[in-house]
C-alpha cells in the first residue's frame, strides 16, 4: 500500500540535505544506505546539481561514481552543468564534460552554459569550455590473431584519454553515428574521416 513512501522521501530529503551542506559523511553514509542518488527535491534539484553549485569535485565524481544522471534539470531548466558554469567552477565543468554531460543543453531561459560562464564574469570556464577538444585515435590492433582486421580507437578531450574501445571494422559506421549523434563533438567527427579497411593507421 506504498506505507514506505513518507519513509522513503524523508531519507532522500537528508541525502539532498547532505549534498547541500556538503557533508562528505553523511553523504556516504546516504548512498550507502541505498539512498536513490537521483532523489530529486521539490525545486526539482538532485545530489548532483547541489554539488556542482558548491563547486566540490571530490562529492562530484562520489556521485557520478554512484551513476547520478547527469541531465536532471531544476526548476529553472538547469543542469549540473549549468550550475558548475554559472559557479565558475572549472573542475566540476571539466569532469562534467568528459563524462559526456550535454553541453549544448539552454536553460529554461535559453541559455547556454557558456553564457552564464560570460555573464558572470568566469574566465577559467569559459577558457576551459573553449578548448574542450575531441581527438579520436584509430590503429589496427597488431596483437589480435583472430580471423578479422581489430581496430582500438582511443578517445582524448583537452588531451586526457577517456576511452578506449576495440572494434571490427564493420563496427565503425555505428561507432561514427554514436558519436555523431553528441552534438558537442559533431563537428569534431565531421572533421575526420573513418580509416578504409586496408589503412594501418589513421590519425583523426
């Protein structure tokens, strides 16, 4: 007869709570318990966006390490994203983005998070957001002794490497129209071009 509801919203209230405050124990201690991580409050703020507003990159990647969803938005159409910008918190919009956050998603104001980085007057952010580069790596995979050509494709954003995959060849058009379909690297993909089946290497 879902009794447990009232208990359930009073313990996603404290792990909320906890995040507000940023209280890494209680924090822990909430997602622990089994707490839902993605507990969104009234203002439709989750964990995740509370942190990234305090700017705290330690219960950041905590709770992306949890599987906090990345794209709840507030009561304002905001992201964690947006919030991290808006803050001018570098380091939280830098993990934020080469977990795959959308970076091209406006607010209910129509705003990107590069404006509220300009508005308010964040220049490591915005400087960051500008660089923020995807370079994609493919080579024949030269141990592999199967009976097909393997290729390992490695990913990099601002030069740090954040995957790396092993594919067939057959398996590089899905790959592209995955990546294609992530509109902050679409030109990025754009730009390059898939090795033919003969190429050794290819630099992208």
């Amino acid at each position: 007869d879902k009794h447990w509801e009232p208990v359930k919203k009073v313990l996603e209230g404290l792990l909320l709570a906890a995040a507000k405050s940023v209280d890494t124990q209680k924090l822990r201690s909430a997602l622990a318990a089994g707490i839902n991580v993605d507990a969104v409050s009234g203002s439709g703020r989750t964990a995740l966006i509370e942190v990234a507003t305090a700017g705290h990159v330690d219960l950041l990647t905590l709770l992306l390490g949890s599987g906090a969803g990345m794209e709840f938005r507030d009561a304002d159409g905001s992201s964690a994203f947006h919030a991290a910008c808006a803050g001018g918190h570098a380091g939280c919009a830098e993990i934020l983005v080469k977990r795959g956050c959308k970076t091209s998603q406006r607010d209910g104001g129509s705003r990107l998070p590069m404006n509220h980085a300009k508005e308010n007057g964040h220049t490591e952010v915005v400087d960051l957001l500008k660089r923020m580069k995807m370079v994609i790596r493919v080579s024949e995979d030269a141990k592999f002794t199967g009976d097909h050509t393997r290729y390992i494709v490695e990913t990099k954003i601002d030069g740090d490497l954040v995957s790396t995959v092993t594919h067939r060849y057959s398996e590089f058009d899905n790959l592209r129209n995955s990546m294609l379909e992530l509109q902050k690297w679409r030109a990025d993909v754009n730009e390059f071009i898939f090795p033919k089946k003969q190429s050794i290497t290819a630099m992208m």
